[in-house]
C-alpha cells in the first residue's frame, strides 16, 4: 500500500511539473481581466470540479477578490440569475465538453460577460466557446493516477493547483495586505495567528515611563504600579532613551542605589518593536533576546505602547 501511495503521489507531482509548462501570458491576461471587474469570478463546474471551483472560489474571496460558485445544474433553474454584467465566469471542465455548462455559458454571452475555460483541451467546444482558455495537463501526458485512468486525480490536482496560482497572482496584483486578510479570518487558530502588536499592546497611562533624572526609588514605585516588570526611561523631548527592569534593580542592588538617578543604571537603546507586527514576532523577539518587554514607538521615537511576554502567551 505504501508503493501505491508513493506512486499516486509521483504521477500527480508529475501532472505539475507538465502544468508549468503550459503557464504563458494568457495567465496575465487572466489576471488582468480578473482585476479589472468589478462584480464577482463566478465559477462553474460539474463532478468532482465542484469541489474544486468551491475551494477556488473561497480561496479568492478570502484574499480580496470576491468570488462566487454557480451549480451547472441549479443554473437552468434560476440560479444562472445570479450572474451580471460585472462579473466573469470560469468554467471548468477536463474535457471540455462538459455539456451542462452550455446554458451558463449562454446566458454568460447574453450579457456580454468574458468567459474562461479551464480545460485540458485546447479546442474543445467549451474552449471555443471561452474568451480564454487555461490549459492544464491531458491524460494522454498526464494520466489519472486510477488504475484505469478515469477518476479525477491528477486533473483535479492540477486544476486546484492553477487556481492556488490565480489566488496568488491576484494578491499580488492587488497589493493585498496582511490587515486586509485579518479582517477577513476573524476566528480560530488562524485568527489568532494573524493577530497584531497593536491590538494587545498597552497604551497610554498604562505604558511605565520616567524621566531619565527620576530617582530610581521613584521609578520603583511606577514599576509596581503599572505592573509589567520594567520602566522606560524618557528624556526631555519624551523620547524612549532607556529601560530598566526588576532585574536591573536586583543586580545593582545597594544601599544608596534608591537615591541614585535611573539614567545610572538603565539598558540604553532597548529593544522594540513595530506596531503592525504579528504578535508571534514579538514573542520570538522576546524570547531570542530573553527579556519580558518590548516597547513601541512613534516617528517621533516616542514611546507609544509596551508589550508583555504574558500577553503573547
């Protein structure tokens, strides 16, 4: 069973390696097209390519191009009127001549809408039909990795694939931006994952500041009361000079160090962090460097928020 798995594995990575090579500049006109609508990609298959449309689809509407998937079925009960004038309709279909996608496809023309054809026959009726065609890999080069070549494998492998592809060329061309793909996985893991410095940082009188000439008695007292283990130290313009921890206080510890100015004792150009970064990135800083706290400033290099490792964790 083992051999089986590999060999599936093997003639599938096979059908993409041949999938590449039909990559050309119809796939930035593709593209182009794709981001110059201003409706939804419908999509539409039948089979197996269902599934694959779906995932297509979901892919593209959960990275800022909103899409859509059509039944070929529902479509001649109504459903075609889900399509408009502003959308564009990819149809997909290995042989290209899937004839439950003629009506979709029909009603696409009526309006005027562009078609695509994912297919792997270049001259098939529904390619004919299409504005453009996006090949993918033909069993005859390309076989089902099925013993009888007949269950959609390597052709819907391969179809899934090219739609990863537009998934990503569409992000790239609509400079599409890590807060824009967050806004879009609120929930789960993922959302987590995506989470920003700035939505958990501590902001304003909850950030611990002194000024760089404040007796370290003193700056003791903020320290406790603000609760996060550690001062930053300002100087008269209010910009972030310095920092100092319970740590620093420990091992500096002596009977005139309360009277001393913490400006004597604090770690000059703390580490920080950026606002926008994923708190996963601050947790890595933190932990690479050892310490608990990282701050995070303006343009100005003034201190706009803290960061605690107990809030990454």
């Amino acid at each position: 069973m083992k051999n089986l798995a590999l060999q599936t594995i093997d003639t599938e990575i096979k059908g993409l390696e041949l999938l590449k090579t039909l990559i050309d500049d119809t796939f930035n006109v593709v593209v182009e097209r794709i981001v110059g609508i201003k409706g939804h990609v419908v999509f539409s298959g039948l089979g197996k390519n269902t599934h694959i449309c779906c995932k297509i689809a979901a892919s593209l509407s959960s990275t800022g191009t909103p899409a859509i998937f059509i039944h070929p079925s529902e479509a001649q009960h109504g459903d075609v009127g889900m399509l408009s004038e502003n959308d564009i309709l990819i149809v997909v279909s290995n042989s290209g001549e899937t004839t439950d996608l003629f009506e979709i496809i029909n009603y696409a023309k009526l309006l005027n809408i562009k078609i695509i054809a994912i297919t792997s026959v270049p001259h098939s009726s529904i390619s004919k039909l299409a504005d453009y065609t996006l090949l993918i890999p033909s069993k005859d080069v390309a076989p089902e990795a099925c013993p009888f070549n007949k269950t959609p494998t390597t052709s819907t492998t391969t179809t899934l694939v090219l739609g990863d592809a537009l998934t990503v060329a569409l992000m790239h061309r609509k400079n599409f931006q890590l807060e824009q793909y967050k806004i879009r996985h609120p929930g789960g893991k993922l959302g987590y994952s995506m989470r920003q410095v700035k939505d958990v940082m501590h902001t304003g009188n909850e950030i611990p500041l002194v000024d760089e000439k404040t007796l370290i008695q003193d700056a003791v007292i903020t320290m406790s009361e603000k609760r996060l283990g550690c001062v930053g130290v300002v100087n008269n313009s209010g910009q972030l000079v310095g920092i100092v921890t319970d740590g620093d206080i420990r091992r500096n510890m002596s009977k005139d160090l309360f009277l001393e100015q913490v400006a004597q004792i604090m770690t000059k150009n703390p580490k920080i962090i950026d606002k926008d970064k994923l708190i996963s990135e601050a947790l890595k800083t933190m932990t690479t460097n050892k310490i608990t706290s990282l701050f995070i400033i303006d343009e100005l290099q003034k201190a706009a928020g803290i960061i605690h490792i107990h809030q990454c964790l």
